[in-house]
C-alpha cells in the first residue's frame, strides 16, 4: 500500500514539473516562432540532421557524431536551426523530436524513457481563424545517413 501511494504522489509531482519544463523549455521559442511565422496558404519546413557514430554519407571526413540544419533559407527558421546546432541533442536525436511536439502540443507529455525511432505526428498550431499544421517527422535518413527530424508547416 506504502509503495502504491508513494507512485501516487510521485506521479502527481511529475506532471506539474512536466508542464514547467515544456514552458520553459528554450527550444519552443524559436520553434513556435517559426510556425508562426508561415503566412496562409505557405509551406514552409527545416531539417534538422544527427549521425552519431560517424558521419554522414556524403563526407569522406572521419567523425564520432555530426550535425547539420537546412532551413531552404526561410529567414525565421535560421534561428530555430542555430538553436538546434548548439543545442540539439545528437546521440539521443529522439529527444529534439518529443521536445517539438511538446513544444506545439502544450497539453501533450511524453515519458522521458520513451524512446522513438520513427514517427510522423501532425498537429494544429494556433486558432481557428490563424495558424498551421504541423507535420513532424522524425526517421532514418537513408540518403545522407543517421536520422532528422522534418517539421513542416503548412499555414492557413
């Protein structure tokens, strides 16, 4: 009964800190920034690439992990890119993904054990009159190697 009740008050504790931490979390800034940022009837999306391990496909240059942001030169993603490259997680790349969705999604929490390997989620990100759906799509990258994360924004 001790133990049940301990993981009840724990649980209870969790999720408020939870909820801080997607508030606080510095990526959300520049990531909702960019979302916000897609006029209707635009399309706009960034990749963000992790190998680690090696490095990618197409250097021949020797490396334990590597990096690298595509914003197709869209202005308001540079920011989201520059974050991720001093920041983004490379050798758990997963994170950078449940992050953006917690980041988009405010009511959404994902278990820090939680570990994902390939998913495509979408979500709506703003209100009726004004906002974008978001894809997010976090895979292998065959071509390149290791894996991105895609997060494109379609406005409305």
């Amino acid at each position: 009964m001790k133990v049940r009740l301990l993981s009840i008050v724990f649980a209870l504790a969790w999720l408020p800190a939870q909820t801080a931490i997607a508030k606080t979390d510095p990526l959300c800034a520049p990531l909702r920034a960019f979302v916000q940022s897609v006029k209707p009837d635009e399309s706009k999306s960034f990749e963000f690439h992790t190998s680690w391990g090696g490095n990618f496909k197409d250097s021949a240059e020797p490396a334990i992990f590597a990096k690298r942001c595509n914003h197709f030169g869209y202005d308001p993603a540079q920011p989201l890119c520059a974050y991720l490259m001093e920041h983004g997680s490379i050798e758990f790349s997963d994170n950078n993904f449940k992050r953006a969705v917690m980041c988009l999604s405010s009511k959404t929490r994902l278990d820090s054990g939680l570990s994902v390997s390939e998913a495509t989620i979408s979500i709506s990100y703003g209100n009726d009159e004004r906002g974008a759906h978001v894809s997010l799509e976090f895979a292998e990258d065959t071509q390149v190697g290791g894996m991105v994360l895609k997060v494109t924004a379609d406005g409305y």
